[in-house]
C-alpha cells in the first residue's frame, strides 16, 4: 500500500478528494492527514496575496479568522469531514490537528509511518512562494521522500 501524508489548511472538497485518491491510478492510497490551520502570523500574507488575486473582500475579512485555541474547534471539524471524504474514497485515512512547528511534526510523521510521499494542498499563497517559503518549499529540504505541491480547491 502506498502511504501519503497530506498536508491540508482547510477541509477537502470532493474535487481535492478525488484528485488525491487517484494521483497513483488504481494503487490502494493510505493517508496521515495533518491539519494546519492558519495562524495569526501569516494573516498579512493571506491579506497581500488576496489582494493580488483581485480578492478585495478576502482581504478585509482575513481580521475576522479565528486563531490560536479559538482556531482548534474548526481544525478539528476540517480534519474530520477530509478523514471521513478520504474514507468514503476508498481510501484508509488518519489524522490530526498540527498546533506548533508543522514541519517538525512532518517529518517525525514521515519517518514514523514510512510515507512515500508528501502531498501539500494549500491554496495559492504567492508571497510565501515567491520567497520559497511555503510549506512544500521548506518540507522539500526536511523530510526525505518527494514532496508534490497542489492547489487546493474551492466548492
């Protein structure tokens, strides 16, 4: 069985479901799903590359996102509703809510399972990948195995 860890920020659409599930054809596809929620220190990057993508009322409402505990309770629901869509797939899924230094807690989940892969979906975050300094980046210098960066979806 192959073994991906997927790195998420949000709950998983049907279209990130499927896409994920069958990246390696008819493989069977075990998932550690780990939930980043975005925190307060990236909200003025949220803000600037909403901005860039012509997103004006996302940009304004960026003050408005939960952070830190108040933050946990949808991580917690996101991560479920993706382990239960995964699931539903035909996939095997686990999972949960990363807090502090993700990619830390990457690689100690990359080593612990054997994962083949990572999978990073996040939505388009153009200042952090201007400066290589997005997830997928950073993860391509610690874990081991290959990293594939994709972009999330929206319903």
């Amino acid at each position: 069985m192959f073994t991906s860890v997927l790195m998420i920020e949000k709950p998983l659409t049907s279209v990130d479901v499927e896409f994920v599930t069958t990246l390696h054809g008819d493989e069977p596809i075990s998932f550690v799903v780990l939930m980043q929620p975005r925190g307060d220190q990236d909200r003025l990057l949220r803000a600037i590359d909403d901005v860039a993508l012509g997103e004006l009322e996302e940009a304004v409402r960026e003050g408005d996102e939960p952070e830190g505990t108040a933050a946990q309770g949808p991580a917690e629901l996101a991560l479920q509703h993706s382990l239960q869509s995964l699931r539903q797939a035909g996939s095997t899924a686990v999972g949960q809510v990363v807090d502090d230094h993700p990619l830390d807690k990457l690689k100690g989940v990359v080593d612990e399972v054997g994962a083949d892969e990572v999978i990073v979906l996040t939505a388009p975050h153009y200042v952090e990948e201007f400066f290589h300094r997005d997830w997928a980046s950073r993860a391509r210098h610690k874990v081991g195995v290959p990293v594939l960066k994709l972009f999330a979806h929206s319903e």
